[in-house]
C-alpha cells in the first residue's frame, strides 16, 4: 500500500473512532435516557475548545487580534482530561436547569435554541475562543513525529479512547441504573411511582454522556489541530444523531456500526462518486448533510430500531422449588415473595 | 438617570422602539410556531428554514426574475412558504404521525429536515449575502412620540398587527380556527369525536407556513442582507419566546416574542450588544426553573404530563 | 411539630381539595386510614377517585390541603419520594415499561437497589444484591404464571397480564402501603380470582395498608374491611359495605347509578 493511502486509511479509522465516541455518548443520553439533546454537539464544543486553551500557550505578545481565555500549556493527558472536566462541570449546570421539570418537547426545544445562541456568542459576539477563527495550533500526542508514525500514534490514542469508553457504557447499559434509564425513557411518571428519582438518574446520564461529549470533543481538536465555531454547527451534530438512528439506538455495538457507515461510507466515500453534471465540488458537505438527513428519515419510517436493534436484558433463570399457582395456594401459607425479601 | 454610565433617554427610547419592532418581527413567528406545535404536535425544528426559504422567493419575485411590487412579493413569497409547508406536512409530517411512533422521534424527524433544507438553501443560493428590493422612502425616518422609527419598521409593526388580528378573527370565529382550539386543547378527544384531523392539520401547516413565510420576508428586510443562515440565526430568538409565553398558547407566544424583543434590545445597554443572546438565555433560565410550563402555559400537570 | 398527628394513622389526608381545567374533582375531602387496613375507593366516574389517589402519590400536586404518611408530613411531596417511602400505586391503565422485558419491568421494582448510582455501577459490585432480588422476580412470576412471558417486551402482554406484571412490579418494591387504581380491570375472570386472592394473603402476611378504587363491587365486598364511598369530590359514606349499601345517598348516588 503506498503512503498517502495507508496515511487516508489511518485518517478513515481515526474518523471513525472519535466519531464512535462522540455517538456513543449522544446514545446514553438519547436511546438509554430518553433526553433528546440535539444540542449534544455544543457538550463536544466545550471539550474541543477547553482542551484546546489548555494545550496552546497564551496568545503572543503583540498579536492584538488573536484572544482567547486559558492557554495553560498543558501537556497530554491534562488538557484532553481538563476538557473533559468542563464538559462534565456544563452538562451538569445545563442539566440542573433543564432536566428538573421540563417535559421532554419543551427540553429539546430550550436545548436547541440555546445551542443556536451559544454558537452566536462565542462565534461571532465574543472572543473568549478567539470568536470565528477559533483556536489552532493545539497539539497532538505525538505531532512532532514524521507524518506516518504521528498519524500512528494517534490512531492507537483514539482506539484506547473508544474502548475505555465502549467499556465503560456497557457497564452502565447493563446495570441496574441502566435499566432504570430505560424505564423512565419509557415511562418517567411510572418510574418515579417506584420511587426513583427520576431527575438524578436523567442527570447522571447528562453529565456522564457530556463527558464523553468532552473527551470526543478533545480528540477532535487535536487531531485537527485546532477549534471553531463551524465545527459544530448543528449539522455536524446531525452524523452522530444519524449514527445512533442507524445503528441502531440503545446498542452501543450498533453506535459503532452505524458510526462506520455514516463516517466510512458516506462522509469518506461518497467523495469518490461523480458529481452529476454542473454541479461543482464545494456543495459536496451540503449533499452529505442531506443524504444523512435522507436516512434518518428512511430509517425513522422504515426501520426505526435500527440496523442493530436494542438487546433485551439476559437474566439467568433460576429455578424455585414449585410453588402453587397462587388459585391453588390459598391459605398454604408458603408464599415465596414473603420468604424471600431481603431486606 | 435610568441606567448609570453614559446611556441617555434618547438611546433608552431607541432600544426601546426597536425592542418593540423585534418583538413585532418575532410575533407572526411565534403564533405560527406555536399554533403547529398545539395542533399537530410536531415541535418544528425546521421553521427557521421556512424563514429563510421565503426571505428567498421575496428575493427570487422581487430582485432575480420579476421584479413585483412591494406588497406583491410579500404575498407571493408568503403563499409558496405555506404551500411548501403544506407539502412537507401532508407529505412526511402527517403520515409520520399517525404511524404512531414514539414521540421523540418527531423531534428527531423535524430536526432532519430542517438541516437537509438549509444545505439544499446553500447547494441553490449559496453563501453570499443577499438584499431585497425596499418600498421607496422605506428608510425615512419620525418621531412617533418619543420613538424614533424609520417607515419600513411601521411596515412591520402594520404587517405583524394585521396577521395577529386575522390569525384572532381565524382562531375565534370560524369553524376551521374551532377545530384548531379543539384538536389544540385535547387531541384524542378531537378524534374521538370525528372531526377531520388531518385537513385541519394540513390546514394548520399551510396557514403557519404562511405566518413563516410573512415572517421570513420581513426577517430579510430586516436584516438588510441575508444569506441562508437567516432564519437559523433568528429562530432561536422563536423558540425562547415560545418557551417563556407558554408552548402551544397562542396568546403566550405573542407575549413571549415582545418580551424577548424588549430584552434583546434593552439588554444592551446593561451588558453591552455582543452579549445579547446571554439577556435572553437569562430570562430562559429562570423561566426555566421557576415557571417551566411558560408565563401563559396550561397550570395542569406540568413535569409529566404527555404530548 | 404540632401540626404532626399520631403515629397510628397509615394515611391521613386533611380537608385536601383538588381542581384541573376548571372542574373541582376533589373538595375539602378528609380521610384517614389504619395500618394494616384494607379500604376500597367506590363512587361513580367523575367522583373524584383517581385524582385522589394521584394527589396522595404526588403525581398531582397542584392541591390544596395536607396529606400524612405515616405521620409524616408528605404535603405536595414529589411521587418519587413517596414511591421511596414504600407507598407505591399503580395505574388506572396498566403502564409497564414497553420497551422492557417483564422481567426487567420487575427488575425495576426494588427501591435503593446498589447497583443505580454511578460508581457502583460501573464497579459491578452489584450482582449479590441482584440475585436476590432476581430470585423473588421469578418467585412473582411463577406466581402469576408469568414465566413464559418472562422474556417478551412489556408492551406485548394481554391488558390482564399487564395489570399482574404492574402490580408485581410494584411487589418488587417491597411496600408499605398500595394505592391500587382498579386493579381487576380487564383481568381475566381466572386471574381475577386469583388476584384477588392474592391481594388478601400478601396483605395479611405483611400487614400492608391498601387503598384501592375498583369497579367491582363483588371484590370490594371479598377484600375490603372498610369502604369509602365518593361522589363529586366528597365523601358520601364511610363503613362496612354491608351498612354501606343500606346508606340512602349511597344508593342514589351510585348504586342507583350502576
């Protein structure tokens, strides 16, 4: 294989696990907890742009147009863990504020529109990260390697990524505050009946997915090296919400496999289709964002389980010594509920 | 003095005036908005997108190819938006819904579509700003009282009343705006009862089309240049208001659009003009926490209760 | 507190009046119930009887006047805290998580289980605690004659089945106290009995408060050693059924009615 596709393929999978990140986050709090976040892309904003000021140094002397908070100089892993601290620390405040007692419309409402202000406050309104331009020049762990070996180094960074945090969803998926995250996605008046409190489990959720908003957000900076305000607009949120829709939402393997054909075969591929006639390059993002579009709403009416559906929980069975039917045990006496409580 | 530093009564009533013109721009928005999330239930993400397909067909009648009259592309710019609403409602919306699928993806439906209307927007008219054609004497100004106003905001403000009072007259007396409050106030009941639920939503997605549509042209007035981000940059200023007056209440959305319309503006003078959108999520926030179901919103069982 | 009342009283709900679009459905209504009792919730549709309930779980708390649980003052409390002190309801429509397995609706049931919060969860020091609790899931199961039906989703049951996993659901969680909200609706007439059966043992056996609005007037009279009769947002008659039936208002009011 020769080096500029080897370097495209590392670039392909590197996509495509960040992307698996990002996704797999945007899935917790969507398809487990039943928060629809179209704003998650912002929680990945805030770890791009805070791993950033902290990687960078301040602004040089002199440069009176550059400006921005931080520049920390933080080597690798502090800036990409700070990231994840503020990402964690914003999706905590927002959700306080929003999770406590809007109803689900309401939420992603209030959610999307502050996604639309924030993108013009920090884009264009102010410089706390250096307004439109954004921040650039943030490090990658091992930039100052040659090409190949760099691209190598990060690729391995990504994949640990993916699978710490594939590992730990699936921990949370298959636990029992995983199943009380579904239950109120189901149902929230009838999880709380039980006596669940329905907005700290919603919250936990929150933050958790805004963390690995964060650490997704981070990766992203590095890998291209810096930060702004157009990488992410809502549509760059729209191929992770592709993703989960899919693959398959509540399936963190179908995530990754919907994560492989929105950023594999749409956003890498369809780059080598010929364009149809008079129609230039420059729209090319334009007909990926509606061909994501295109399947999200093939999907939502064809299949919306997914290419992976949603697993059912695997209990094993335990066998009881028979008990009568309840019919037949009147007045027995030997009820096994009863016998078995434990606390 | 109002405000320490250096802001004058002429300044003050400037914003003020100007506050009161957005919150005239937001209103048609708004009701619009808001009327579709009551009766079909659809939370449209794709509204802005109306905005700004209908501050283009102005653009397309009134400066490209035609070059109508004032009040001509404003209709016909207006009648398009609420046919190509109607056909995205009649067409996906609609049949979406009585699939009976699982709330949240409608959300995820309208969402879709906006951002694959905004690239078809970009992929037609392209990034480069775009002006309309202005009614003569449009920048003139007058002192109406202490305001200082220019000709083409009375417009808006004249524009704004007129639907407000039509979208009034609609809801109040005939039977299409009866059936509207009803399917609004409780949908299965509205079924049960036979009325015809689809024509009235398609209905409702034609005449909100047009409210966007009006919206969208006076939006691109407004904004003295606009490209396709237009109404994306401007329906987070709707969905707030929506929020604040109270979703799915007519009269809230009203409310809601002049109180953020006075709070973009008057926030300015408190916290400067680059730091306008942060007024607005403060008054959102503590909407948000202390009054989720809107100034105007039902008083029944908030948290929980379904759509 | 002064305002506290005695311990002995289960419930106590004190002149609570309730309203939602402009209709009164419950008005200055005062009750109270002993531990251990079992009192059915009778009156015509419209009584007032589902809001009731809904006002005491806190799923309405847009009330007026002040409701006791176990002597504690739960006025306008949130429902998941009173779910948490063990006073579990169960719905008017059966509503079991659809997109679960009955299994996992019943796993749901047990309050404080280790394994929901954060860090637990992802240790996975859990699994003990949920053995337990997953051996008295099958136990419900069983019971009901559930078994086979233990893997399917909760929204693929028969209305009947649906009651019997909600209410098995709501067992999990080891109540104190059951506000039951027709829970024989749409039962078959075999489960029906059984249910009904088992709603006395269980509530023998654990001295569990119950108070249930149900229809059938043949079960309220099986179960219930006290009825609490409601028209319009009152209380019409209080006792025994037998001197319930002979009460004149009772008789116009509802059973006149049926």
């Amino acid at each position: 294989m020769t080096s500029p596709t080897l370097i495209y393929v590392i670039t392909i999978l590197i996509l495509i696990c960040v992307n698996s990140i990002a996704a797999l986050g945007f899935n917790l709090q969507f398809a487990e907890a039943g928060i629809v976040n179209l704003a998650y892309i912002m929680l990945v904003a805030v770890g791009a742009y805070m791993t950033g000021i902290a990687a960078v140094g301040p602004p040089p002397p002199g440069d009176l147009v550059t400006h921005y908070i931080g520049g920390f100089q933080w080597p690798f892993p502090w800036d990409l863990l700070f990231g994840i601290a503020c990402a964690v620390a914003f999706a905590l405040l927002l959700g306080l504020v929003a999770l406590r007692r809007l109803r689900h419309d309401y939420l992603a409402l209030a959610l999307v529109s502050i996604l639309q202000g924030m993108q013009i406050l920090v884009g264009t309104n102010t410089r706390l990260f250096n307004g439109i331009t954004g921040i650039t020049g943030v490090p990658a762990p091992g930039g100052d390697l040659p090409l190949l070996q760099s691209q190598l180094v990060f690729l391995g960074v990504a994949v640990v990524c993916l699978v710490l945090t594939y590992t730990f969803l699936s921990r949370i998926t298959r636990s029992p505050l995983g199943r009380v995250l579904k239950a109120i996605r189901e149902d929230e008046e009838a999880a709380a009946s039980l006596g669940k409190y329905t907005v700290l489990f919603k919250l936990t959720a929150f933050a958790v997915g805004g963390g690995i908003a964060g650490l997704s957000g981070g990766l992203f900076a590095m890998y291209a090296g810096g930060w702004s305000s157009t990488a992410w607009l809502p549509q760059e949120g729209l191929i992770l919400l592709a993703s989960v829709i899919i693959g398959g939402r509540g399936r963190n393997l179908g995530v990754v496999v919907g994560t492989v054909v929105t950023v594999g075969l749409i956003q890498q591929l369809s780059g080598f289709l010929p364009l149809p006639q008079g129609l230039s390059v420059t729209i090319l993002p334009q007909l990926q964002v509606m061909l994501l579009g295109a399947l999200i709403i093939v999907f939502l009416w064809l299949r919306p389980e997914g290419i992976l559906p949603e697993q059912k929980e695997r209990f094993e069975k335990i066998s009881l010594d028979p008990v009568p039917a309840v019919s037949a045990a009147v007045g027995a006496g030997a009820g096994h509920p009863s016998d078995t409580r434990q606390s | 003095m109002l405000f320490t530093g250096h802001v004058t009564w002429d300044q003050f009533f400037l914003l003020l005036g100007t506050g009161i013109v957005d919150g005239a721009i937001l209103a048609p928005a708004c009701l619009g908005f808001s009327l579709q999330f009551g009766i079909t239930n659809y939370v449209n993400f794709a509204y802005g997108e109306a905005m700004t397909f209908s501050a283009f067909m102005a653009w397309v009648f009134g400066v490209e190819k035609f070059h109508l009259g004032f009040v001509q592309y404003v209709l016909v710019a207006g009648l398009i938006t609420a046919l190509g609403s109607l056909l995205i409602g009649a067409l996906i919306y609609t049949p979406f819904y009585n699939r009976r699928p699982q709330l949240l993806y409608l959300l995820v439906l309208t969402f879709a579509t906006a951002l694959i209307l905004a690239a078809l927007y970009v992929i037609i008219w392209g990034e480069a700003p775009h002006v309309l054609a202005y009614p003569d004497g449009a920048s003139n100004t007058h002192y109406i009282g202490p305001f200082l106003v220019t000709n083409i905001e009375l417009i808006f403000i004249a524009i704004s009343v007129l639907i407000l009072a039509g979208i009034y007259a609609l809801l109040k007396y005939t039977t299409l705006g009866k059936i509207m409050r009803a399917m609004s106030d409780d949908r299965s009941l509205a079924t049960v009862c036979g009325l015809p639920i689809n024509l009235v939503s398609n209905a409702t997605w034609f005449i909100t089309g047009f409210l966007g549509g009006i919206a969208g042209v006076v939006l691109g007035l407004h904004s003295y240049g606009f490209d396709t981000t237009l109404g994306d940059g401007f329906v987070y200023l709707v969905f707030a208001a929506v929020i604040i007056g109270g979703i799915g209440r007519s009269l809230g959305a009203v409310v809601g659009a002049l109180i953020i319309g006075l709070v973009f503006e008057l926030s300015s003078l408190i916290v400067g003009s680059a730091l306008t959108p942060v007024a607005v999520f403060a008054v959102l926030v503590l909407i948000m926490l202390f009054r989720p179901e809107g100034l105007l919103g039902s008083t029944g069982r908030s948290a929980f209760s379904r759509a | 507190m002064s305002s506290t009342p005695p311990r002995a009283h289960a419930l106590e709900v004190r002149n609570l009046s309730c309203s939602f679009s402009g209709l009164q459905a419950v008005r200055d209504l005062s009750l109270t119930l002993e531990p251990g009792s079992f009192v059915g919730l009778i009156g015509p549709n419209g009584a007032g009887k589902t809001t009731l309930l809904e006002c005491i779980s806190g799923h309405n708390r847009k009330y007026a006047g002040r409701v006791f649980l176990e002597g504690m003052e739960t006025t306008k409390w949130p429902p998941h805290k009173i779910g948490g002190m063990g006073v579990i309801r169960t719905f008017q429509v059966a509503r079991p998580f659809a997109k679960l397995t009955i299994l996992s609706n019943l796993m749901t049931g047990p309050r404080h289980q280790k394994g929901e919060a954060l860090i637990p969860a992802i240790l996975g020091n859990w699994h003990a605690e949920q053995r337990e609790h997953l051996r008295v899931a099958w136990s419900w199961l069983q019971r009901f004659e559930l078994e086979a039906a233990g893997d399917s989703y909760g929204g693929q049951l028969s209305g009947g089945q649906e009651r019997l996993a909600e209410l098995s659901r709501a067992m999990m969680a080891e109540p104190t106290m059951l506000l039951l909200d027709e829970p024989f609706a749409g039962v078959s007439p075999v489960n029906r009995m059984r249910l009904a059966e088992y709603l006395k043992k269980v509530s023998r056996e654990r001295s569990l408060t119950v108070l249930m609005v149900e229809h059938r007037l043949e079960f309220i009279e099986r179960l219930c050693s006290r009825v609490v009769v409601m028209a319009e947002g009152g209380i019409i008659a209080d006792g025994q059924m037998s001197e319930v039936k002979q009460d004149k208002r009772v008789l116009e009011a509802y059973l006149g009615v049926v």
